[in-house]
C-alpha cells in the first residue's frame, strides 16, 4: 500500500485531506512524494511562523534536544521560565500557563475566568459571551463556547455556560448579559475558521468598554491571529486595548505542539496549585522552538508581514472572480465567483498550496515567505480566480 492507502486504512477518518502526500519542505516550499514542488500558502494552518524547517527555529530545537526533552511540570526549567518572561513582557500580561493545542488554551481562559468569577462572586455567575460564527477548539467545551450551530449537534451533552451574540451588535451583547449571569466575554479579533472576518474596532471598544463597567472579563481568542500572523505581535495590539485573558498556539512555536493562556492583572491568581495542569506543557522543546520564533517577531518582521498583505490585496482588489476579500495582516479570506474547491484544486494542480474558510479561500503564508514566490503563487492564485 502506498501512504495514502495506509492513512485511509489505519488513520481516523476525521479528515478530508487534499491529494496530496507531502514528503519534505524547506521554508515555503514544500514536495510530494513524486517530487511535485509547491508554494505553502498555508504554513500548516498559520502555525510554521517562519516555514519549514527554518534553520535558526532548527538549531534552537536541537540544542534543547540534547540538554533535556521533558520533565513534566513537577520542576523548573529554563525554557518555561525564559518564553513566559518574553510573553509577558511583550504583552504586558502577568502569567501564562503552558498548554499543548488551543483548544488547551481556551479551555484555560474559560476555567480561570470561572475561578476568577467564583473567588469574587461565589457560585452562579459563570456565563461566557461568545460571538456568532466563532470557533475555540474541538473538545466538548470549546465546542460549546464556538458560536456555530453546526458544531453543536451529536456529540451532546454539551457544556453549559455559553450564550451567543451576533457580531457587530452591541444590542445583541447587551441583552445577553442582562439575561445571563456572565463573567466575560470572549471573541477572536478576526474569526478566522468563521470565514476570515475581522471584527471592527468601533464594536470591539464597545465590548471592551461594557465589559469593564459591568464587572465582566474580555478573553481574547489568539489561537490563530496571534505571534505576527496580522501585522502586530498580538491581534489586540491593532485595537489599541489590554484584554483579562488572552489564549495563543498555531505559531507559537513555529511547527512544535504548543498552547499559552496568558492571564493579566485581574486574573494572574485565578489558577494556583492543583486548579490546573498539563503534563506535557511548558515542555522543553516546544518552548525552546517558541523563544527563537518570539525573538524574530520584531518591528521589522511585523512591517513585512503589513508589506505583504498590502501586495496580496493590491492583486485581489479588484481582480476579475473576486467578490471581496476579508482579513487582517496575513490572515486573509477571498469571496470568489467560482466554487471555493475548484480554486483550491487548481491552484494545487499548477503548484500552489492554498486554503478554505467556508466558503471562502483563505491565506496564511508564513511571515517570512520571499516576495518572489509571494508573487509567484499570486500569479497562480489571480488566474484560477478569473476562471
């Protein structure tokens, strides 16, 4: 059997993977396993920050390779301590817990907004706003706080606690907390499995400003938007506010399995010993991997990242089977005239690696990618759009 024979037979078919069988890469290129080369467009779903196999991310890891892989989170290590300090003060968070996927650092926020909530208020005010057309993961819980119907359907019971508010409807946010006993809010700035929307800045500080009057949390979903990915470190900081919680993974570590919440000043005792724990977060390697792409997140990178999708947008502005196009930084979803799967599919075919959105295609090259394959996979790109 070939790869993609034995994946169908062993692998859990919980993916409707591309026909592809990719075999090695080298920043955004990527191959197949007939030696088929590809611009990555996707970079893993925005987590290969600086592409694959990024030779300082690369030597970073392997250092820590040889020094210690894992201890679990009964010790100190310096890797832990180090990334920690880089994203609080970066952030101007106070704490972070360490976790492995999003979804780990969604469900963080959520417990120590609710432990948060209950060292204040006691029992009963545990209600988190979340907006329509979200998505904070896949487990059971996150699963309840993505405010997406679809997504709530056969594998009940699931969480209570999640109450859901259209987005830019202040009205809708409002009237739920009325309803509801609720101790925050969360939201991600720019929704991206939602369809690539970002939200405005106008309801954005409504929400931020109702929440602090009525003694409710702001929990920033990071995930996807965060470490570079829409031209600033944090998406937050291109709203110009301090959230309570924020959650990040993806990019973090640059291909390596890890997850952060990070909690600021109102809540950086929510979570004390024993309310808590992953026994593989905070480990080693991954934040070994995680310090060198923090590093090169700087004021240069950022400003290449906001050159970039100026370009991508002069391209798409306007472009023959472009209806519009969403985003921020390069987090980008296009609106097509052509069913979404035929563009993907065509692009694949003349050596192109772009995603969906619902039903839109959708951008996540990695930060670094060089302007001469950028322009050479938005060639591609505008073509099978204009079909």
């Amino acid at each position: 059997m070939n790869i993609r024979e034995i994946d169908n037979k062993y692998v859990a078919n919980t993916y409707a993977r591309f026909p592809v069988t990719l075999v090695k890469g080298s920043g955004s290129l990527v191959y197949d396993e007939s030696g088929k080369e590809y611009i990555d467009m996707g970079s893993g779903i925005a987590v290969s920050s600086f592409g694959i196999s990024d030779p300082v991310w690369k030597a970073a890891v392997e250092a820590q390779l040889d020094e210690l892989t894992h201890t679990s989170n009964l010790y100190y290590t310096q890797p832990c301590a180090l990334l920690a300090q880089m994203l609080c003060e970066r952030t101007g968070m106070k704490k972070v817990f360490f976790g492995n996927s999003g979804a780990e650092a969604n469900e963080c926020a959520i417990k120590a907004a609710r432990r948060w909530s209950y060292l204040k208020n006691g029992d009963g005010r545990s209600t988190i706003i979340t907006l329509k057309n979200s998505f904070h993961g896949r487990t059971v819980t996150t699963l309840a706080a993505t405010g997406q119907d679809s997504f709530h359907t056969e594998f009940g019971p699931f969480t209570e606690g999640f109450v859901y508010a259209e987005a830019e409807n202040m009205e809708s946010v409002k009237k739920l907390a009325q309803e509801n006993s609720c101790c925050a809010i969360m939201m991600e700035l720019v929704q991206g499995e939602g369809g690539v929307h970002a939200l405005s800045k106008e309801f954005v500080n409504a929400v931020v400003e109702f929440a602090h009057a009525n003694d409710m949390l702001v929990i920033v979903d990071e995930v996807q938007t965060g470490n570079g990915r829409t031209g600033s470190l944090y998406a937050f900081m291109e709203y110009g506010f301090m959230p309570d919680i924020v959650s990040t993974a993806k990019g973090l570590a640059g291909g390596l399995p890890l997850g952060a919440c990070m909690l600021g000043e109102k809540t950086e005792n929510a979570l004390t010993a024993g309310t808590h724990g992953s026994t593989f977060g905070g480990n080693p390697v991954c934040c070994a991997g995680a310090i060198s792409v923090l590093e090169r997140i700087d004021d240069e990178l950022l400003s290449q990242v906001k050159m970039k999708s100026k370009y991508i947008l002069s391209r798409l502005e306007g472009a023959k089977g472009v209806k519009s196009v969403s985003g921020m930084g390069l987090m980008l979803g296009i609106e097509c005239e052509r069913a979404k799967a035929e563009v993907i599919g065509e692009c694949m075919e003349n050596g192109v690696l772009v995603l969906g959105a619902k039903e839109k295609v959708r951008l996540l090259p990695a930060l670094n990618i060089p302007m001469p394959l950028l322009e050479k996979a938005m060639d591609v790109l505008v073509e099978a759009l204009a079909k």
